[in-house]
C-alpha cells in the first residue's frame, strides 16, 4: 500500500486542477467555443493531455532516474529522459486522439496548431528541466567526490595514527621484549609481522580499495601481533571464503580495532571477534562486554567515516547494530571496481 501524506497529495491535486484550468484557457483563447459540445470534447481532450504530458514526463523521470545513475553514466541518464520524454509526449498525444477519434467525430486538423504547440512547448521545456538537472547532479557529484576525497585522507591519516600511536607501540614493544628472553624465534616473527604492518599502512595510502586478499593477508599479521598481546583471550574467525569483495584500505583492522579497544578482553570475559558474510554485506560482529573506562583514546573518525565513504562508493547504508551482548557492523560488498 502506497502511503502518501496530507501535504504530498493537495500538492497533486492542486496541480492537476492547474493543469486542467490551463488547458481550458489554451482552448477559450483559440476560440473552440462555438457550442457546448465542441468545448467540452475539446477542452477535456486538452486538460487532459496537459494532465497525461507534464505528470507522465515526471514519471518517466522519477523512473529512469531510480534505474541509472547520474554519477556513473551520465551521458546515459540525459540521453534515456531525453529519448523517454520525446517518445512518451508523442505517443502519448496519438494514443489520446485515437481514444477521442472512437467517441466523437473530431476534426484533429482543426486544433493542430494546439496541439503541436503543446508537444513542442512540453519537449523544450522537458529538455531545459533534464539539462538542468543534468547540470546539478552533475555538480553534486563533484562535490560529493571532493568530499570523499578529504574523508579518505583523513582516514588514511588517522589510520595510520592509529597504528603508530604510543599505546600501539607501546603494547608491541613491550610483548617483543618479552619474547627476546623468552622465545628469540617468536622475537623475530613478531618484528616481521610488525614490519608487515607498516608496510601495509605505506603501500596503501593513496589507494581507494584493495582486494579481499590483499586486505586479509594484512589481517594476518595484525592479527599476530594482537594475539601475541591477548593470547587465547581473542578469538578471531574469518569466513571470507568464496566472497568476492574489495575493502577500503584498513576498514577491518579499524573495526577490529575498536572491538577491541571499547571491550573487555581477560581469561574469564574473552572476546570473539566473526568476519563473514551474510547476502549482500560483510558483517563483522563481536561479543559485547564495553569497558567502563577506555585505556586508550579513541579515535576520532570511526564509524561516521565508514559508514560516510561505504555510502559514497556503494550507494547503500552500512548497518551499525548494538544489542545487549551482541554488536554488528554490516558492510555493503564492493564486488567490482569498475562499477565505481
């Protein structure tokens, strides 16, 4: 069931009484008055086509503009409301003369002049509306990008702030010390995967998205080094396996990362972390055990901006969910790249 409010629906009928009223006047000013029956036949057949012309043409437009994007094809957009509204104006007029032509013995020659006039004047002024919202769509995709493009400096920034704040390293250092006396082998493969990490942040930088291979293999040495910290207090569990998907650079880590900072993580309160998919969305959830205090700072960016850039390039909502002990984060999958 279609549901339309109050507002919505007098603006509807105020503009079909126009229209109607229009009509009238257009055929009083051209003198079709010369009984009642010629103007009511050819006053209804003119309200009624600037009826079935201006509000099918915003039909056409409302359709074709929920099926193809203005900010991937463009051209494609302007040429399909263009061809629509000529194809629908004109086919539109015939199939009403026809409609009338079975009822009433009307002379179409007669009244050619209005109605060309009013095929003509509805495809100018539909070619100026579509132009002009070409143009504007146009420019909000300039600005939309330009503002993608500052949240994914930011959030490289400050995704590589997170990575070599004090805590971070901190934390690192201070497991590798331990290892150096207690196990030089796991010493080394800790400073490797460390290495990985970082390498990771840098290579990645000026990159929009990256491969689920890619980004998992990341993952992995993160991973390490957390697990070294939390042993099996941290559980972590990724069934990606035959999802295919691209990730901005470090969304995982940086939601992995919160789980872990904004939880309670101890042998009696261990906390497990799922990465998998479920339709059309990555979802990545954990137990939810929230500590009281943060030991670390949080940081800035988060959620918003995730949620922010998924929106940008997928056109569709990233879903926060927090239950009493559950909390979710439904990323939309990025299958193509050239879809962008």
């Amino acid at each position: 069931m279609i549901n339309i409010d109050r507002k919505t629906l007098l603006r509807e009928l105020r503009d079909l009484l126009l229209l109607i009223l229009f009509g009238l006047f257009i055929v009083i000013a051209l003198g079709y008055t010369k009984s009642t029956k010629q103007f009511l036949v050819v006053g209804s057949f003119n309200a009624l086509m600037w009826v079935f012309l201006w509000k099918g043409n915003a039909l056409i437009s409302h359709l074709i503009s929920a099926r193809v994007n203005w900010l991937k094809s463009p051209g494609k957009s302007l040429i399909l409301l263009s061809a629509g509204s000529i194809a629908y104006t004109v086919g539109s007029v015939v199939l009403l003369m026809k409609l009338y032509g079975l009822f009433w013995d009307i002379d179409f020659g007669r009244s050619s002049v209005m109605i060309y006039g009013v095929i003509v004047v509805t495809i100018i002024i539909s070619l100026f509306l579509h132009g002009r919202s070409f143009l504007q769509n146009w420019k909000q995709s300039v600005i939309d990008a330009e503002k993608l493009k500052r949240e994914s400096v930011t959030a490289r920034y400050e995704s590589l702030k997170s990575q070599v704040n004090p805590h971070f390293l901190f934390n690192s250092l201070n497991a590798l010390t331990n290892l150096v006396y207690e196990d030089q082998n796991l010493a080394a493969k800790f400073i490797k995967q460390l290495s990985e990490v970082y390498r990771y942040v840098l290579d990645t930088r000026n990159r929009e998205l990256v491969g689920k291979e890619e980004e998992l293999k990341f993952l992995e040495s993160y991973i390490f080094l957390q697990k070294i910290r939390f042993g099996d207090n941290l559980n972590i569990d990724i069934q990606l396996n035959g999802v295919k998907t691209f990730f901005p650079p470090l969304v995982l880590q940086m939601l992995i990362e919160n789980a872990i900072k904004h939880n309670v993580i101890s042998t009696d309160m261990p906390l497990t972390i799922r990465i998998y998919a479920e339709k059309e969305y990555v979802i990545i959830e954990n137990n939810l055990q929230k500590k009281k205090v943060l030991t670390e700072e949080s940081v800035g960016i988060g959620l918003s901006n995730i949620k922010s850039r998924y929106e940008f390039l997928t056109g569709k909502e990233t879903k926060v969910e927090e239950m009493d002990e559950v909390f979710r984060v439904k990323l939309p999958v990025i299958e193509h790249i050239d879809s962008l």
